[in-house]
C-alpha cells in the first residue's frame, strides 16, 4: 500500500517519525517532523502501520547537515541531521508523555535532564561487523537499518577517536579466511588509552583468525586481543578510577558507552544515598558493580545481585581490588535472589535490561525498601514498572534524564521512589 505527499507531525520514542491519515497512526523510518514523503508500507494492522520512505516531497526545515557521511545508510544513529537541543526536548518527551501514558501519572516530579558534554567521539565500546572479501580485505562496518547489508567506514563520527584509529588499522590487514563474516567488539580503557578487542566468528573452527588476533595483539595501543572463547582467561583490566574507586573490566563485559555521564550517574547515586542515610542497600542487576562500589564504607552492607556470572566475577575482582568490607556480589536470577531473602533492606537500586524488572517487581514487597533508585534505558518499560510501584505504596520523588546517547533516540532515566 501507497500514500503520497504525507506529512509527519511528530517523533516516537524508536526515533520514527509519526503521521496520521483519518485517525490512524502511520510510523515511517528515518523520518522527523516537518518531512513530507511519499510512503510504503510495510506493516499494517487496525490501529497502526509502519511504513519506509519511497520518495522525499520536502525535507524537514528541523535538518542540519549530517556530520556522518554515512548517516543516510548505517543504523546505528538516527538523528546525525537534528541539532543537538531538538534531541533533548524530544527524549525529554519520550519520559514524561510515557509516564503519564503508562504510569497514568498525573503530577510528575520536575525532570532533570543531563545533555551530553560531548554530542560526537562520546562512546567508548562499538559493535563492528567485519566482511573479509576474496581479496582477503576486510570490509569494516555497521549494517544498514532494518537489514543485514553492511556499510562499510573508515570511522564512526560517534565513537572515540582511539576506536577510529583502529578500525584505520584494522582496514589494512589482510586475513588468510577469504569470504568469512564475524563481529568485532572493541572498547576503549580511558585511564591508559589502549584497546580491548574482542573477535566473535561466525564458524568457532576458522583458523586463519588466530593470525588476525596476532597482529591486534602486536599494536602498542591493544591492552588486549582474543576470541570470546578467550575472554574467560583474560585479565581484568583498568577502566575507570572514581569516587576513590578503581573500577576493573574484562573484554567483552558490558559497561556504559558514555564514560562522562556514567560518572555523573554514579555521583548522584551516591548524594542520594547520603540523603536517605541508609544502613542497608541490595543492587538488583549489578553488573560488575558500577553504581554500588563507591557506596560501600565498611559499615553500610551492601548485597549485588546479577545473573551474568562473568560480572560478577569481575565485581568480585573490583571488591578485592579496593579492599571493600561488607558487600557482596552473587551470580543469579534477580527474582529467585529475592524470594530467598531472609533480611530486608533499607534501598534497593535497580538497573535492569531493556525489559525491566518483570518478575521481580512482584517479590519487592518481601525487601520492603523504604528507598527504590530506579536506572532505566527503556521509557516504556520505566513508566510501566514505575506505575505498578505506585500502587505498592511508594511516591515517585524525583526524576533526572543523562543523554548517554547522543545523535539516537536513546535516554537513560533515573528515579527516585520512597514509601
């Protein structure tokens, strides 16, 4: 099905643009407000479609040039032709209209909203896919939006410029595996300013690889280079020193990709902390103990729980590291953690995954904490978890947004719940 000559009116939380045709909502890729396009579309249901550009009537006056030459293709930003401070009214809005849409929230705390010092060259952790052709010359790159066709760069406009030297160096390698496909994490340890790269093949059995790494290996500025099989063995390394904490990692573990903010995050946190003067603080999602590390003083007793058992690994290297006293970090499911809980806790801080707390949201009432500080990378699952705290007894007390993510539709937001 065709429309021609239809007007977007808005943005989506997702970064689509949104029209309307008698009453029916229309959401259309790579589109922002202001655009008039000829669509197709793609999804269609009783209540909503999803549609794809298959001509530009007008371009939105909102657009600036694109700092990205190949921000037209690649997926990975969607908003390189918006100026900076449309970025944050937007992402504001996705918070506050999905609180009082899910939530059913009628009064909601004045919102902070924390912008990015650095819009380009913030993330310090990128996910390459990597095409090695008959030439035996890699093709380095992201794939294409909604696709699995790769475009390939010389450098991402959004990552660190450390990153961007080695994807120059990485391009003029050639590998003995012609035809192959693997992905390529690779993070930047700002503290000594080399890389971690970690190789993910396709075929676990490719051999020629093993002359790729070598090569990784050998640059001055590579801390380290492996296979995912490899990671297990690979040593815990510095990656940030704050709120007078060392704070270890290991390729491949997850850590937030806008090192400025995380920081900023953390300090917040740990005000608040302060604030409520608690004796007893349970991490649920801990990672490998980014938000509680620097809360822990030796009398206040601290209990993380994450079920990715590499971070706890490393959460346990970084408590041995800082010669930490009463806090503990546990391998497992957040849910079954609680249900076994004998004592209850004073705070609880929460950073779950893209889906929210779930089942765990349920079993809080066992914890009883008077404190709830609520990390979120998703609006709708935060408001949707948000409005069934509510009813369990806690007030929504204050409410603070940090653009880790500059030039996408991405915002993390951060609550503070008392009851």
């Amino acid at each position: 099905m065709k429309h021609s000559s239809l007007e977007i009116d808005s943005i989506a939380y997702g970064g689509k643009g949104v029209a309307r045709i008698d009453g029916k909502v229309f959401f259309v890729q790579d589109t922002v407000p202001g655009d008039v396009v000829d669509i197709i579309v793609t999804k269609d249901t009783k209540s909503f479609a999803e549609a794809e550009v298959e001509n530009w009537v007008k371009r939105s006056q909102i657009r600036v040039p694109s700092p990205c030459q190949y921000s037209d293709e690649c997926g990975g930003c969607q908003w390189q032709e918006v100026p900076y401070k449309t970025q944050i009214t937007w992402k504001k809005s996705f918070v506050v209209d999905a609180l009082k849409r899910i939530a059913k929230l009628e009064h909601i705390p004045k919102l902070t909203i924390h912008p990015s010092p650095d819009h380009l060259n913030y993330r310090n952790r990128i996910l390459l896919r990597v095409h090695v052709e008959r030439n035996k010359q890699p093709k380095i790159g992201f794939f294409k939006t909604a696709s699995r066709d790769l475009i390939a760069i010389d450098k991402c406009k959004i990552a660190r410029r450390l990153l961007n030297r080695f994807i120059t160096d990485l391009s003029k390698l050639r590998l003995d595996v012609p035809d192959q496909k693997f992905r390529l994490e690779i993070q930047e340890l700002p503290l000594t300013s080399q890389v971690a790269a970690t190789f993910h093949p396709a075929d676990p059995r490719i051999k020629g690889l093993d002359s790729f790494v070598e090569a990784v290996k050998g640059w001055d500025y590579t801390a380290w280079a492996g296979t995912y099989k490899d990671v297990k063995q690979s040593p815990h390394l510095n990656f940030d020193e704050h709120l007078d904490r060392r704070f270890l990692t290991q390729p491949g573990q997850f850590q937030q990709v806008n090192f400025y903010h995380n920081q900023t995050l953390r300090n917040l946190i740990a005000t608040k902390v302060e604030e409520c003067d608690v004796k007893t603080i349970l991490d649920l999602f801990c990672g490998s103990g980014n938000l509680s590390l620097a809360l822990a003083n030796g009398q206040r007793y601290i209990e993380g729980i994450e079920f990715n058992k590499n971070a706890i690994a490393v959460a346990r290297a970084n408590v041995k590291a800082n010669r930490l006293s009463n806090i503990s970090y546990f391998s497992g499911d957040a849910a079954k953690h609680i249900a076994k809980l004998k004592t209850k806790f004073d705070m609880i801080i929460v950073d779950p995954p893209r889906q929210g707390m779930a089942d765990s949201l349920a079993l809080l009432g066992k914890v009883d904490p008077k404190y709830i500080l609520y990390v979120s990378c998703d609006p709708n699952t935060f408001a949707r978890d948000i409005g069934r705290l509510i009813p369990m007894g806690y007030k929504l007390m204050s409410l603070d947004c940090f653009d880790f993510f500059p030039a996408t539709f991405h915002i993390e937001s951060f609550a503070v719940l008392t009851k």
